[in-house]
C-alpha cells in the first residue's frame, strides 16, 4: 500500500492533521490501535437500553474558550454546540468520613467559563473525522515498526485481527503518547538516543487518572439546592461534577482519589460499589439507585498509559520542544528547506506558493 503521509493514532490531534493534510489535497491514512476513534475522548450513552439520548464523557469533558482560543475555533467551524458546566447551587466539602460535609451556599463558579459539548466530546472527534475520505481511518490497526526503504521512504509495518499490514509513506505523523511511540514501536534507524529519552521523560496528561459516572432519573442533588459539586478528603472520588446531558438524564462523575495500586487492588466494581457508598453518604438515599454506573480507569488502558504514567504528575506538565537532532529522521520545514523536501513532507500536490489553510 502507498501513500502520501500516514498518521498513528486517531484521537482529536491524529484526526487533526489528516483533515488539514486532505484539505490541502494531500493523500494520508490514519492508523488506530482502538476499535474506535478519539483516543482519549471517549463518550458513551446511559445503558444499553437507551440508544438515543444524552452522551457523557469519561475522558475529557470541558473546554475553556477564553484559554484556548484553537479549541474554541475548531468547536466554531465544525457549528458544533457548546453548554456551560452547571454549577448553580451549593457545593459541599467532606473532610472527616464520620462527619457530615459541610455545605457552602455560596456555590462554585468556575473562571474562566467550563465549557462542554452537546453530545459529548465525541461529537468534537467525529465531526472532524466526517471530513475525511471514506477509508482514510483504519481502527484496530496497531503500528509496531516503522523504517525507511533503500528509496527513502517510510515504510510502516502493522497488525490488526486480520494480519500484518504494510505501508509506504513519504512521511509519517506520531499522533499518539510519546511514551507510547518509544515503548510500543520499533524504529528503523534507531532514534538518536537523545530524542528517545526524551519521548520517554513526557508525561501523559490525566493518564492515570480514573473517572466514575452514575446516571440517574433525576437530579435529586439539584432539588437540594446543591450543584454537584464536591471536594472530598475521604474518597474515593476526590473531585464530583454535575455531568447531566442536557438532551439527555442527569449524571454525577467524580475523578477517583486513590493510587493506581489501589485500584487495581479493588477492581472496577467494587470501585462502584465504593462510589455508591460514597454518593449516599453525601446526596442520600436517592442515590443508591442508579441507571447506570461506568468506570474509565485510563491508568489500565495500554493505549494511553505506560507504568511510568501510573504516578500522576503533581501539577500540569511543562511540555517544552523536542531536542534538536540530525539524522535519517530529520526533516527540516522551518522555510529554509528545499521545494523538493516540502513535496516529500506534504505530498506531490504540494505548490510553494499554496495559500489554501
């Protein structure tokens, strides 16, 4: 198989820049280890039995228009439809777990405005995937090598539950978590050392986070005049949101307080079970009887995660530029490179004088 450029990894960045490479006219193929699009964007329905209906995130879920004016741009030119966090209402704070949690009148406002997305974020990854060409996306696609021929072209090896899978390539795009590329692919030449190293010392963001969502009937916390919002030192959900859908039921979901170890220790439903406990103690009784309970422990995703990832950084990650580096792998684009070497990296439709954006 041939092809322009091939991208590994089809979350929101993979999709990203296929799209841009395909509305320059450039030929590109998108490979997912999933069996579905969005990486760690991953929004699902209540139950089973409602297939129509609010979706709700367990991966992200907001977005902050006046931090992130491209997020906010691409939400905009895709016509998708954005709602404020809800956080009217009183928020609670639970300190001891043989006393009741105080409650705070005042409520919760975030600055700047939480934002979410109508049907969920997933709805951000599939409109940008509907501008793709039929085929460009294989999921369950799995990269395991990439080289380069005796032509200087990349040459991808892959697997997938039908075989192995074979593509050139003038170029190739890594869409996916550096530790991931550095551990789970094979290169051929070796990467310089110094670039390895340093895809290795990048953390993943929220990797070894878990996220539990309880839908319900109805949204008895919001009869109580609280908003959902929670700050608990007793666990096992640290940190609880209102996650109604609003053409959707009302939800809570809460990021879990407890080590990886922990977790694992636990499994996923007497985590629920915990959780439940949790959510009476602080709504009361209406709460032990849920729709439906999820889990997403991304900390047991081998597609997001690495052992490395299993101790969350203690505040956000500083990601600064790769190292520089010369070699079979470096392609210079910075405006100083040839003609010839911008066609290799976009593709033979390339024109320099190519205004299209």
């Amino acid at each position: 198989m041939r092809t322009n450029v091939v991208v590994v990894g089809a979350g929101l960045s993979g999709l990203c820049a296929a799209a841009l490479l395909t509305r320059l006219g450039v030929q590109c193929i998108v490979l997912e280890a999933r069996d579905r699009i969005g990486g760690r964007i991953y929004s699902v329905l209540p139950d089973a039995g409602r297939p129509k209906g609010g979706r709700y995130d367990l991966g992200p879920a907001w977005f902050w228009p006046d931090m992130q004016p491209r997020m906010r741009q691409l939400v905009d030119d895709l016509g998708l439809s954005a709602f404020s966090q809800f956080s009217d209402g009183a928020v609670l704070v639970e300190r001891y777990r043989l006393e009741p949690a105080q409650r705070y009148e005042r409520g919760f406002n975030t600055e700047p405005l939480s934002m979410r997305l109508a049907g969920g974020m997933q709805s951000l990854v599939e409109a940008v995937a509907a501008r793709l060409s039929q085929g460009c996306v294989q999921c369950g696609v799995q990269a395991t090598r990439i080289g380069i021929d005796d032509l200087g072209l990349v040459e991808i090896e892959a697997v997938s539950g039908t075989g192995h899978l074979t593509i050139k390539a003038d170029s190739v795009i890594l869409a996916l978590p550096p530790r991931l590329a550095a551990g789970h692919i094979e290169f051929f030449p070796t990467l310089p050392s110094s670039l390895h190293s340093a895809l290795e010392a990048v953390p993943t963001w929220m990797a070894g986070r878990a996220k539990v969502l309880a839908v319900y009937e109805s949204p008895f916390w919001k009869e109580q005049g609280l908003s959902g919002t929670v700050s608990s030192f007793v666990g096992p959900l640290a940190e609880l949101h209102d996650a109604s859908a609003p053409d959707g039921l009302p939800a809570l979901f809460g990021f879990a307080g407890l080590s990886v170890d922990a977790r694992k220790a636990m499994g996923p439903e007497t985590l629920k079970q915990s959780v439940l406990t949790q959510l009476v103690r602080l709504f009361g009784p209406e709460a032990a009887q849920p729709v439906s309970v999820h889990v997403a422990d991304w900390a047991m995703d081998p597609f997001t995660a690495t052992p490395a990832d299993c101790e969350p950084p203690s505040g956000h990650p500083a990601y600064g530029p790769p190292p520089v580096f010369v070699g079979p792998w470096a392609i210079d684009i910075r405006g100083n490179g040839s003609r010839r070497r911008a066609r290799r990296l976009f593709g033979r439709r390339y024109r320099s004088g190519d205004r299209r954006r």
